[in-house]
C-alpha cells in the first residue's frame, strides 16, 4: 500500500473539502467519521439531517457538515445555475429547481461553484448516475476530449513497471474509444501517473501488433492514436503500438522494438478498448494479487470519483484521499 500510503500523506498536508452526497449510506458514514478523525479532509453530508444522525449513532461524525438540499438557503441558487446551463437543452425553471434538490445533482453543483474541491459518490448508485450530473454540471477540462478512468496497479514482488507500479487505463468508463479519445486517455493518464502514483510516465499503447508485426483495422487505431498523443504532447515518452511483453518486458521489448523509448519499460499502460482494459486489470488484481486502487476518474474539469457498489468502507476513505490530491491540482 505504499503508494496509498503517499497519497493520504498528500491529503493531509493541504486538507481539501470533500462532499458526499450518500450521507446516510452506512459504509459511507463509517468512512467520513475515519476521514475526519484522521485529518484526511474535510467532509459534507448530503442527504436529510434527522435520517444520517440516525444512521450515524455510534459514530463521530460532529466535525461533518450535514445539507439537506432540499431546506439549504443556496437551493435557488444553484437551480438557477442549472437552468442556464441546460435552457438550450429544453429545461425549464421549475424542472432545474426539482433537479437541484437531488443530492448528485446538488453535489455536482458544490463542486462547480467552489463550495466544496470535490466529490465521491456511488456506493449505492450506479456509475451512469454520478457521472450523468457531473458530465452536464462540471464538465470536462479545457482541451480535454473524453472523460476516462484509470486504476493504480501495485503489483507485489515484480520488478516490472515502476517496480510493480502501473496506471492501467481506460478500464471503467470508454467502451469503445476512437483514435482521438485513445490519444487522449494517454495523455490524461501520464497526468495520473505523475500526480497520484509519484512515477514518471513511460506509455505504451497496447494493441495484439508490436511495430507493424500485424495488420489489422484495430492496429491502425492504436497507431494513429499514438501519433495523435505525440503531436498532442510532445514533452511525454509514449510508443505504439506494443503487444503486452514488448511493453514491459526489456529483453522482449529490445527484439520486438529496437530503439523504443518505452519498449521493455512501461509503467503506462493504455488499452485499445474497454473489453481489454477491464480484463486486463481484473487478471493482474486476482492472479497476481495485486492492488488495484480506482476507478479514477480522469478528465473532468473538476475532481469527481465513483465508487464501486461493492466498495468498503476503506475504499470510500481511499477514494475520498485521490479526489483530495486531484482537487490540489486544480486551478481556481
């Protein structure tokens, strides 16, 4: 957990307000009592103030901020604000101020306006309904083109990657992404890898071709979107297309591809698609027991992160640290 470890270290040193607009989820509850009494953020409880004081009997959770968006004195605010930016999408006054009282809407608003640096949701909604109001409300970053995902991969007793340190990407979110949408999930992903892993990105795009050694459609993609990310950043060590061993494996990576900046070094890797991805990273979490720390959201203008269903209440703290770490990173 070392590299968990650096990111809560991170958290604490520049405290960052966190929302969670499941304040009466129990894991949820558990989570934000740790993350206060550790000085790991901030945090706000969304949700109605008499069902999470219920909910939270036998925990500490008095440092918390509770709203009720439906009584809060910035409800009319922030309906208006929604209204402007989704009238030229057919919604009304009255449907903006009905939307704003859902607490991921109102979240998501929080985070837009700067009352609160970010927000971590999802342990009982699905990942459509945390990122549809972030997708409408907070947008994506300037000059970004697609929302995406990464897991950090810490894979025990390998020497592999940043000795055992991966980002594995795009591996939640993009089913199918095109060139342009690969180039940029590259690219979003060395930003990860840098500010949330602490490695220095070496990227490799992955494809079942090493240099030309097949010819496929799906190989020119990863081809393309290779040269697109080199033009799109030019500073960053990225190559493709690479089968998997080329990638990380330096005696492979030197026969397959001599001269390769990346080859045999990799510690970026960026799948063609999302089948890939998420097998990909479910094979290394269970067959080499490794820790798999995401899904991270990448992309965003604003830091918002989705939790799995099944997520504990030391994945809640987890993710609620990274949205931390990510919101310091952000220009207000």
């Amino acid at each position: 957990m070392a590299v968990m470890d650096s990111i809560i270290q991170k958290a604490k040193a520049n405290k960052k307000r966190i929302v969670l607009p499941e304040g009466s989820e129990a894991r949820t509850l558990k989570a934000a009592e740790k993350v206060i009494k550790e000085g790991i953020a901030d945090v706000v409880l969304l949700g109605k103030e008499e069902e999470i004081k219920e909910k939270a009997k036998g925990l500490d959770i008095s440092k918390a901020e509770i709203i009720d968006p439906e009584k809060s004195p910035l409800l009319q605010k922030y309906a208006e604000e929604y209204y402007n930016l989704r009238k030229t999408k057919g919604v009304t006054e009255e449907q903006a101020y009905q939307i704003m009282k859902d607490p991921m809407y109102y979240g998501c608003m929080m985070v837009k306006l700067d009352d609160v640096d970010g927000m971590v949701s999802g342990a009982i909604h699905a990942t459509a309904d945390v990122f549809r109001p972030a997708f409408q409300i907070v947008k994506t970053a300037a000059g970004v083109k697609v929302v995406s995902s990464a897991f950090i991969m810490e894979v025990p007793n390998c020497t592999y990657g940043s000795d055992g340190v991966f980002i594995f990407a795009d591996c939640a979110i993009n089913p199918n992404p095109n060139e342009e949408e690969l180039a940029a999930i590259a690219i979003a992903s060395a930003h990860t890898a840098k500010v949330l892993a602490g490695i220095e990105p070496r990227i490799a795009m992955l494809s079942f071709s090493t240099k030309g050694s097949a010819n496929h459609e799906l190989v020119d993609k990863v081809k393309n979107a290779t040269k697109i990310a080199k033009e799109l950043a030019p500073d960053l060590l990225i190559d493709g297309e690479l089968q998997l061993d080329a990638a990380i494996v330096k005696e492979v990576g030197e026969l397959k591809a001599p001269g390769s900046p990346v080859a045999g070094n990799a510690n970026v890797l960026i799948f063609p698609d999302l089948q890939a991805g998420n097998i990909g990273y479910k094979l290394v979490q269970r067959l080499a027991k490794a820790n798999a720390i995401g899904p991270i959201s990448q992309g965003l203008a604003k830091p918002i992160n989705d939790l799995s269903r099944g997520c504990s209440v030391e994945d809640i703290v987890n993710v609620i640290a990274i949205t931390c770490v990510q919101a310091q990173g952000v220009q207000k």
